[in-house]
C-alpha cells in the first residue's frame, strides 16, 4: 500500500503536530526546517511521528499543526 501525501497517514486523517529541526545560530534566530509529522494514538496516550529526513545536528522541536 502507497502513500501518496507523506504529510498524512494511510487513514487520511491530518497530523496534530508538526516536527521540526531547529539549527541554532549564533546572534541570530533559530533556522527551522519541516521534517515530518505526528498524530495522536487513539487512546490519547501517545503520538505515531513519521520523519522524512533525520537530523544529525540541532535538535527536534514537535509543535502543535496549525492552518
């Protein structure tokens, strides 16, 4: 089975959050790149987080999706 929007899972339903890597630069404000997304599980007691790419510096901000 093929996913054709990496931004959604197989079920279609939009994520609830969104991860981002942060780059921090001196004097400057963080550099944020989407990197992929996750979704609540149904009992409310965790997220499934699907990255597309994973980065080896900076860090990983998960932020609640917005419009």
């Amino acid at each position: 089975m093929s996913n054709e929007n990496p931004s959604e899972p197989a079920g279609g339903k939009a994520p609830s959050h969104i991860a981002y890597h942060v780059r921090d630069r001196e004097g400057a404000k963080g550099f944020w790149t989407r990197i992929g997304a996750a979704w609540a599980n149904g009992d409310g007691k965790g997220f499934n987080i699907q990255l597309d790419t994973v980065p080896l510096d900076g860090r990983i901000v998960i932020r609640v999706a917005s419009e």
